[in-house]
C-alpha cells in the first residue's frame, strides 16, 4: 500500500502525475478537471466515482483493518494480539500471498476476522484494463473461497486507487469497495510510536465528524511475503488497549455493510 500523510490523499506526485495523464485539456479546465480526477481515484473517502463503504455512524466503534497479508513473519503474531485483546479484525489478503501461505489464510478465518479481496497481485487498477481488473479480483475470489468455503464479499482495491470501472466490476463480482478513514502509515518504517500516533490522529479526525473508525494498518507487503511488520504488531496492542480504555468496539466492516 503505497500512501501519503494523511487519511484523505494517498499517492505521490509520481502516482498523481500517472493518474492525470489523458486527462487534463489545455488551460486551466484541464488542469482542474486532471486534478479532480486524481482527487476521486486516490482520496480514500472521495464518494465522486461511486459509493464505497467507509465506516458506521457510531463513534465508539472501530474497525482495524489490515492490507497485504497473509505474511509468514507476523500474520500469526497478529492473530495473538488480537486474540489477547478479544477482537475481531477485517484482512485485505492480496491473492498470490494467499496461494503460497494457504495455511495462514485458514488461520485467519478460524480466528473469527473476516477476509476481503486485495487483487491478485497489487496493481494500481486505475492504470489497468477493465479485463486485467476484472481478472485480478476473480482470481484473488476463487483462491480465497477455494480456501474458506464461503463466499468473499468485500475489496479494497490497492493503494485505495479506483476508477468507476473498477467500482463496477467489483459490484458486478458481487464485493463491496471498502476505504478508510484513518491509517497509521505502517507502510513506512516508522516504528511503533508513530504509527500509534498517526493511528490516533486520524480516529480522533473520525470521530469529531460523528463516524466510526476504519483504521488501516498492514500485515504484509503487496508485493513480496516475508514483509517485516514487527512496529504493526506492537502499535496494534497498544491501539487495542487503548481503545478497551475508552470504551470503543471493535468491529468488522461487514457489521457495517448493511
């Protein structure tokens, strides 16, 4: 999950650069128009290319949901934690990771969190075909289901990066789109501490606008297994702890979904 410094805005200029291209027509229409694109197909909670699932209405809620899995390294360790603390988590498991570590998958499942699709490989399905985003979620679904015996239902596309076809296809695959509305920029090697302090930052943010909070962390690395998420694990138990403090519920967002 490549992300920028806040929950609202996730790429680089890089990534925004590659997002605008054939969009943007000469003058300053175009450039508005190449950024209000970019702003929609990057921005987690950005409704303008169709609805995704963010949160509840329920400030004292919480969903922690973690991206990139399953991981070898600290999946398990994760599951621990988690269990320490009597909560229920959502894992966003990109397809290729669960072929190799079916184990973990089942493992996952057998804890009582609930597993969503995160595309086969970890491609920005903005800059793909249609056929390549539809390909990616229908094979990240059939290993996933080969696995647990029950359907998928949820997506989180890759870098939060969409585009309305994207968002069809998913619908047409039966998944509902989930974002977020907090993170703890994991992806980096931050360390615990800032990743709890982000992590807080971006729920407090949640909750003055009178929403739940779906907090994203990582389990694991898109792209390679063996990813090192040591800092998630440990900010993850103080997260919990904390949140048992203040009286929050943790959730899965499918107690969301409707």
């Amino acid at each position: 999950m490549l992300a920028g410094p806040s929950s609202e805005l996730v790429a680089s200029p890089t990534a925004f650069a590659l997002i605008a291209v054939g969009e943007a027509a000469a003058g300053l229409a175009g450039i508005a128009a190449a950024g209000a694109g970019a702003y929609a197909a990057l921005s987690p909670q950005s409704q303008l290319f169709g609805h995704t699932l963010i949160a509840g209405n329920d400030p004292a809620e919480a969903a922690l949901t973690f991206d990139d899995g399953p991981n070898d390294r600290h999946t398990l360790e994760l599951l621990e934690v988690l269990a320490r603390h009597n909560a229920r988590a959502t894992f966003f498991m990109v397809g290729q990771h669960a072929r190799a570590r079916p184990e973990l998958v089942r493992a996952v499942a057998a804890a009582g969190h609930l597993i969503g699709n995160h595309t086969e490989t970890h491609p920005w399905l903005t800059l793909k075909p249609s056929t390549l985003v539809r390909a990616e979620l229908t094979a990240t679904n059939a290993i996933l289901e080969d696995l647990l015996g029950a359907p998928v239902r949820f997506f989180r596309p890759p870098h939060g990066a969409r585009r309305p076809a994207v968002l069809r296809i998913a619908s047409e695959l039966g998944l509902t789109t989930v974002q977020w509305n907090a993170m703890g920029q994991d992806w980096r090697p931050i360390g615990p501490d800032r990743i709890v302090s982000y992590a807080s930052r971006g729920m407090a943010a949640a909750r003055r606008r009178g929403r739940g909070v779906n907090l994203l962390l990582h389990d694991g690395d898109g792209l390679r297994l063996g990813a090192d998420r040591a800092a998630t694990v440990q900010a993850t138990d103080v997260l919990l702890t904390r949140l048992r403090q203040e009286g929050t519920r943790t959730v899965r967002v499918d107690a969301w979904a409707g």
